[in-house]
C-alpha cells in the first residue's frame, strides 16, 4: 500500500500520515528535528503554543488505546486545538452507522483533523481518500499495516540516546508478524540509513517474505541480540492470532523473552525499547523493564512532542484549509 501521493502535498509537505512507506530521508528528519523543538514546550510551566489555535481535533479511536490517545490528545492541547474525543461504544457506530457515515457527520462539524485507530488495515487511508479536501487524516494504528507516529516516536528516542542511525545495529525482538509497530519501524528505520536492522522471532512469528524487508533474520535470540545497540521489544498480538502459533507463553519467553541475562549479549550500553503495552514475564523480564537500560517510559514522553510536529507540519504545509 503506497500512499506517498495521498499523503503529500504538490510541493512534497505532509498533508495526512498515513504510513512510513512513501516518505523520504528529508521528512523523516524534519519531524524529528521539529520534535526536537517541542520537547521544550513540554518541559514549560505554561505548555501551549498557539500553532493550531482555531482548529478542532478529533480522535476516533475504535480500538482500546493508553499512550497514543493520550499523547495525541495532550499534543492537540499543547498546540491550542479544540480536542472531540469520540465515545466509540457510545456513538452511532454501535448502531450500525458505516465508518463512511460517520466521518461525514463528523466533517458537518468541521473538523481539521482526524485521528483514526482502527481495527482494519487501510482504514486511515480510506479516511484521506474520502475527506474533504481541506481536512487532514493521522494514522494512529490501522490493524497490522502501519502506526507511524509511533515508529516516528521510535526513532526519535533512538535518535536521543545514540545520536545517529548509519553506525547502529537495531534488533526488533518478537511478534514481527502481527506488529503494525514493528513494519513502521522497518521502513523508517531503512529510510534512515541505519547500519543494520535485525528481526529476531520464532519462524512462525515472522511475515510472508521478511527477508525481503531488508533486515536481517534471526531464529535464535542469543544471535540476534549479540553486539547491538538497540533492543526493542513486542507485545504477542494474541488477539490477532488465528491458530496456535506458540507452543506456550512459558516457553516463548524461555526462547524469546528479554531477561537480564540476555541484554548481556547487546553492547553494555544498549538501549531497551518496547511501544507498550508490555506484558512483563512474557516478553520482557520485569527487572530489565525497570533496569537503568530501559527508555521504555522516554519513549511515551517523547511521543508527546512527536506527535505534536506531526499536526504542525501538516497545518503549516498550509493544504490543510486550501
Ligand atoms: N504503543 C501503542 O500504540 O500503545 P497504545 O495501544 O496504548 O496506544
């Protein structure tokens, strides 16, 4: 699913995020530098800027959501946006309204921008192709295609502690297969130009053709975590599975899991990363999660000012209101 042309300006600027597949080198970098710039409005007393002043948010989350609901909703009002949160289990969608029906009742409400989790793949990219032209449309998860402000917020916190991308080695440890997070990371990741990328997952864990992802594959996870810099970590995605992929979560985390005695295997200042949510025991070992190699709490933080250059960029590409 390419939606470089949907989700850009004539002059190449965002106008929706849609998915990683599609950017460039250059937009990437602006987003996280623009982010860079937030991060001290966050850190103020007074948390506002007036960017998107006049303008009305709105989150559409139809699947359950702690940190990017949050975060999205605390980055609208650190821009001065006015915020609709729909109530999902208690909107029209319950009684049989089409997703179509709804985004047209909401946009009689003028609405600027949408931000839509949705259970179904390409369910953010029907949004922008059926908005109006002057509303704008952000990913935030659709089924197991992308999440890209996440990964975005992914590469930032990378960015944080170790500077750099082109001399890193990146080891995504788990549940490649259903992971929306974990294919939104490979792409910014490769656009990024980083050293090396690593898949670390039982075969049956990893997608159709992963060594065409350009990463490298691994089955055991004392290789794969051997000398890297970046370990992030993923949920099992039970809800998505349709078969018995695993022989036991006991056994899994035994193979798979992060335990104390594995991260020794990554350089001794390796950084451990997960999107949460996180269940301790099965995939990770709650001592590494709380361990001082841990960013995992950073990574939510910083996810705040991520997503706050993300509405920006948009408002300003200056398309979102032609
Ligand atoms: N990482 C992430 O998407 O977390 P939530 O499901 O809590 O939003």
């Amino acid at each position: 699913m390419n939606n470089a042309n949907l989700q850009l300006t004539d002059e190449g600027k965002l106008k929706h995020f849609l998915s990683i597949e599609g950017l460039n080198h250059a937009i990437l970098t602006d987003i996280l530098d623009t982010a860079e710039s937030f991060t001290s409005v966050t850190d103020r007393s007074i948390k506002k800027v007036p960017i998107l002043r006049g303008k009305t948010v709105a989150n559409l989350f139809f699947e359950a959501s702690t940190r990017t609901r949050s975060t999205f909703e605390l980055a609208a009002q650190r821009l001065s946006a006015d915020i609709l949160n729909l109530n999902i289990n208690t909107s029209a969608t319950v009684k049989g309204e089409s997703l179509l029906d709804t985004l047209h009742n909401l946009e009689a409400m003028q609405i600027d921008m949408f931000v839509i989790r949705h259970q179904d793949s390409g369910s953010a990219h029907f949004f922008a192709q059926h908005v109006h032209p002057g509303v704008s449309v952000l990913n935030a998860g659709d089924g197991q295609h992308a999440h890209p402000t996440q990964a975005m917020l992914d590469m930032f916190t990378i960015r944080r502690y170790k500077q750099q991308f082109e001399n890193l080695s990146v080891a995504i440890v788990g549940d490649i297969k259903h992971s929306r997070v974990a294919r939104s990371q490979i792409h910014a990741l490769n656009i990024l130009n980083t050293g090396e990328v690593r898949i670390v997952a039982p075969p049956t864990l990893l997608p159709k053709q992963a060594d065409t992802l350009g990463v490298q594959v691994f089955h055991d996870m004392n290789q794969g975590l051997r000398d890297v810099d970046v370990i992030i970590m993923l949920r099992l995605q039970k809800e998505r599975m349709t078969g018995a992929l695993l022989p036991s979560e006991k056994e899994y985390f035994r193979q798979f899991g992060l335990s104390s005695e594995r991260l020794q295997f990554a350089k001794h200042d390796a950084i451990v990363m997960h999107p949460g949510p996180a269940n301790r025991g099965i995939e990770i070992e709650s001592s590494v999660m709380d361990g001082n190699q841990s960013v995992i709490l950073q990574q939510v933080t910083f996810g705040i000012a991520v997503r706050m250059a993300v509405m920006s960029m948009i408002v300003s590409s200056g398309k979102e209101n032609p």
